[in-house]
C-alpha cells in the first residue's frame, strides 16, 4: 500500500509542475509567482478605507488602504477573479505602498502591466479593474476628508 502513495504523490506533483509550466509560458513567470503567492491578499483587521468595484467579467477587486499624511502606509486587497486579477491587485499594491496619494491616483494601467512583465490581451481587463477601485477609493476617501 506505501508504493501506491508514492506513486500517486509523484503523479500529482508532475502534473502539478505541468500546470505551472503551462501558466508561465501563457503569462510569465512573476504573474505565476504572484497568483500562487499573492502579497497583501485580504481584508486587513485595521484600515482607513476600502472600496470595492465590479469589474466588465462580472469579478470583483477590494482594495483596503491605511492612510496617515496622506502617504500609503499599507494596501491590501481581495478578488474574486482570475489568477491575472489576484496578481494585478497584488502588484498594484506592491506598487502604492510607502507612496502619495497622489502617486496611486495617477497610477496608470500601463504600469502596473509593465512591472507585471505584461498581461496576455486578454487579462488586460484585470488592470482597469484595479486602476478604477483604486481611483474610486481615492476620491471616496477624498470625499470624506471635506
């Protein structure tokens, strides 16, 4: 019985090894990376705001951001949607730790792709979401700062 187990973990972990090649040679190896082991993934026990938007696949992106000085002190973010969106929230708040507010308001698309060593086309949607929840965060945080 102890040879069958062997067997059936070899067989699991090859085929676990097959997957993760598979998804890095359709998005690359960092986005892998960061859709497995994500930072900053989930709802903080203390915050200063969150905000949630929908996005055009019907998933979700929540960010959740603690603000003194108007500097990003922490970002943590949750998602519903695909690995290429877990790793878009994750690298976006990679990104807006440590930094202005103004920094993360005028965080474009085009940088968040570029320091995931891009999206295949089709999971470019995931960067807008991320880009619009935290646009909306920033002014609803405004908003409640007048």
């Amino acid at each position: 019985m102890p040879q069958r187990k062997g067997d059936f973990d070899k067989f699991v972990e090859k085929l676990q090894e097959e997957i993760i090649d598979k998804e890095i040679h359709d998005f690359n190896e960092h986005i892998v990376k960061l859709f497995h082991n994500p930072k900053n993934w989930g709802k903080p026990t203390n915050f200063t705001i969150s905000h949630s938007s929908k996005g055009e696949k019907k998933d979700t992106m929540e960010f959740y951001l603690t603000i003194q000085d108007d500097i990003i002190k922490s970002a943590n973010f949750f998602t519903d949607g695909c690995g290429a969106t877990v790793a878009t929230g994750s690298q976006t708040t990679i990104l807006i730790e440590g930094k202005s507010l103004e920094y993360a308001e005028n965080l474009k698309t085009e940088d968040i792709d570029l320091a995931l060593n891009g999206l295949p086309d089709d999971h470019k949607h995931s960067l807008e979401l991320a880009v619009n929840a935290l646009r909306n965060l920033i002014a609803k945080y405004k908003s409640t700062r007048n």
